[in-house]
C-alpha cells in the first residue's frame, strides 16, 4: 500500500517539492484526513465496477481513495499547475485519466461515453470548490448524465439548503431543483481542520441519488423552475406577491394567478417555503397555460 497523500506530512511535502501556492480564487482546500476521504468512499458505494467522475483533485487526495476503492476514475482539473504534480502523485495507479478542463464548459457525456466504456455504474464523488459547487451540481443533474448520483463534500450551508425540507429556513428553489432530480441526504459534517488550508466556513458531505422519476410530474420542466425561483424571490412576500411581481405582466394577470392558486388548493397568503414539491408542481400547471 503506498503512503497516503492526504497527511498533513506528506501534503507540504508535495506542495514543497512543487513549489506550490494556493490560488484563493479557484476555492483550493486540501483534505489532509484519510479517514476522512475513506468515508466519502464509502458513502458513495463504490466497487471496481463503479466508474468515478471526480471535480477538482487537487493533488490527488481523493483521487487515489477512488483509484483504489473504484474500476476508474476520470478527475477535471481546472488548474494547469496541477497536472505534473498529479501525474507524479497518482504514477501508483494505471485507472486514472486526468483531464485539464472546466467541469462546467466540459461535454461531459461525451467524456463518459469515450472513458467509461463497459461500466454500468457511475458515481460523481469530489470535495468541491465551494465558490462553485452549485452550478456544477445542477449541471450534472439537468444534462441528465447516466449518473446513479453525486457524493461531494461541500458548504455545510449549501448542504443544509440542498437537503431541506419545506417550513425551514434553508428551504428554497436550490432545494427543490435538486430533490426534483435526486434523492438528498446530509450523511456528514466536517470540521475545518481537515483541510489545508482551513476554510473559514463548516464542511459537510452531501450524497445525491438519482431518482427513477421526479417526485412530481409536470406540463414543462423549465416553467416549473422558474415558478419555484419566482416564489422564493423575496422570502417574506407571499406566494401571490411574489408571482405577481415575477411573473411576464404579473400585476395584470393577478386575477389569473389568484385562480390557479385556487386550482391547486393553496392559500394566496401562504409563503414559498411552506410548499411541498408536490404543490409546486399543482401550481405550476395550473399558471402553464396563462403564461405560456
């Protein structure tokens, strides 16, 4: 078995060898904890029958967790500095490619279908830059990948919004998007002092699994979206207010907007955050053909 990379010891080590320095704007926090990484792995389910998709490795904490619980990995990393020291730090293992791009302009079912030939089951699994992680997560989902699902640390704050329930104060459209797609689960916190360097913010990892079918059907994905977006656009406001301002000549469909409330049996006054994706789906369909 070879040494670890993710120890505080062997972790200057590289980063002395390579002369590297952390660039704050690419969010570069190292974990230094294999137990740690030891249990995302674990949460995620992996076997050598899994194929991994990992976002950031660094320099290949993670990355080698993966290689070594999982049939191959495929790791994007966004910063060109990183790619010697990962050829060098992952040279232990033949089932890894790194791939020197953004996640976010990458095709990434493309990539899956010229790397993961042979493999049924795909697993995303990746401690994310936080100053990035939703618009990675909600690009994964809406390119409807064959995914089984995502197991990432992040922001203990984004955890707690994906994973919330309607009537809580983390409750929101972000919710709603993801649980749209994925079933979500906060499986574990992390303290701040597993990274180098620390975060100034609490870490948690959050497992995403796919779900079969939406947990609502509806007339138009993308109206749904923008209802749910449209109902938490000032917290306070209620959910009538809220539509009425947000949605194309609002004010003057207001009477139209009160009657679909009415269709899908939800009080005007109530607010967004109390409403179950189930009532948002009723309510979505019953705005769609006013507004469409």
């Amino acid at each position: 078995m070879h040494k670890d990379i993710a120890t505080p010891i062997r972790t200057k080590e590289i980063l002395s060898k390579y002369g590297f320095s952390f660039k704050k704007s690419l969010g570069q926090n190292f974990l230094i904890d294999p137990n740690i990484l030891r249990n995302i792995t674990e949460y995620a389910g992996l076997s050598e029958k899994t194929a991994a998709i990992e976002i950031g490795p660094g320099i290949g904490a993670l990355t080698e967790h993966l290689a070594r619980t999982s049939g191959k990995v495929v790791a994007f990393e966004i910063d060109q500095r990183l790619i010697p020291i990962l050829d060098d730090t992952l040279s232990p293992y033949n089932n890894v490619k790194i791939i020197n791009e953004d996640i976010l302009e990458a095709d990434v079912e493309a990539i899956i279908n010229n790397e993961f030939v042979g493999f049924d089951d795909i697993m995303v699994v990746a401690n994310l830059p936080y100053y990035v992680t939703t618009p990675i997560i909600l690009k994964l989902l809406m390119e409807g990948l064959p995914i089984r699902g995502i197991c990432v640390m992040l922001q203990k704050e984004v955890g707690d919004r994906i994973s919330a329930q309607p009537g809580t104060k983390a409750y929101g459209s972000l919710s709603i998007a993801i649980q749209y797609y994925t079933k979500a689960e906060m499986v574990m916190t992390v303290p701040k002092t597993v990274f180098m360097p620390q975060p100034n913010v609490d870490s948690a990892v959050i497992r995403l699994t796919k779900r079969e079918k939406p947990p609502v059907e509806v007339i138009s994905e993308d109206f749904f979206f923008i209802i749910t977006r449209s109902s938490f656009a000032q917290r306070r406001k209620t959910i009538l207010n809220n539509l009425s301002s947000q949605l194309p000549q609002g004010k003057e469909k207001k009477d139209m907007i009160l009657e679909a409330l009415s269709a899908a049996g939800i009080e005007p006054t109530r607010r967004g955050e109390t409403l179950s994706i189930q009532e948002f789906g009723r309510l979505s369909d019953a705005l769609y053909p006013n507004f469409n």
